[in-house]
C-alpha cells in the first residue's frame, strides 16, 4: 500500500544503508549502496558522506556524476521472510557536493546515526541531496 510522507520519511530515517542512484556522462545509472542521516528529520535533505574507508580514489564516480547532473535519487528499503513487513522508500532530489565544513549539521546527522563518525567524523566531500519528491510502499500500515 502506498504510504504517505510523514511515514516514509519515518521509514527512511530509521534505515541503516540506502542505495545512491546518480547518472553518468554516457547517460548510464550508477548505484551504490551509502550510509546517510537526514539533518533536520523532516526529510526536506539527506546527506550522505564520503568517509575514511578504504577507496581506490577520491574521485568517486557518484561525485563526478553529480557534478554533471545533479538530479539523484536514493532509495531505502526492508526485506523480510514476513512479507507483512516489508516496505521502500524512494527519495528524488537534487544534490549538491559540500566540504564537510560547510555543513557541519550533516556531519552532527551522520555522527549520530552512526558510531564509526562519531569515532572519525567525515572530512572531506558531503552529498547533501535537497528531496523534491518522496514515495514508498509498505505492506502493512504501521
């Protein structure tokens, strides 16, 4: 059943690990799977950081991406054998790249959310993604 937004943005804020969908150059979807927080629980941002884990660059692809094409769209779901409980969440939006210090609300989101940020908060690029749309599905209403 669809749910309405006060409930998928409850949803949403309570996932763990969401999918980052962006566009490439050669018009191609790019998804990844990220951490992120929604700085003022009213589901108008989310952000999402690149962090201290190991990477091969720091020239992300989603970052480059972005920068071409800011319009994104990130999507949170749960999986249960008890299909009753099962439910997404898709965010659409627009995302800008921020340093860290610019949006040090996003960087207190994440850290919240997340201990390993509270350990070693994020310092360099911030994904703040300001959501034009949000929708979902549930299969119940809880």
């Amino acid at each position: 059943m669809r749910i309405d937004r006060e409930q998928a943005v409850r949803l949403l804020g309570r996932a763990r690990v969401a999918r980052l969908g962006t566009v490439g150059r050669d018009g191609q979807p790019h998804l990844v799977p990220v951490t992120f927080a929604l700085p003022d629980d009213s589901g108008g941002r989310i952000a999402t950081a690149v962090d201290h884990k190991p990477k091969s660059t720091t020239s992300l692809r989603r970052l480059r991406n972005i920068e071409r094409n800011p319009l994104v769209s990130v999507l949170a779901d749960h999986y249960s054998e008890n299909w009753e409980e099962l439910w997404w969440v898709r965010a659409d939006g627009e995302a800008s790249v921020r340093t860290a210090e610019e949006v040090p609300e996003a960087v207190r989101a994440l850290a919240g959310k997340y201990e390993q940020y509270r350990e070693h908060p994020p310092e360099a690029s911030v994904i703040v993604i300001a959501v034009r749309r949000i929708t979902g599905w549930a299969a119940t209403a809880s």
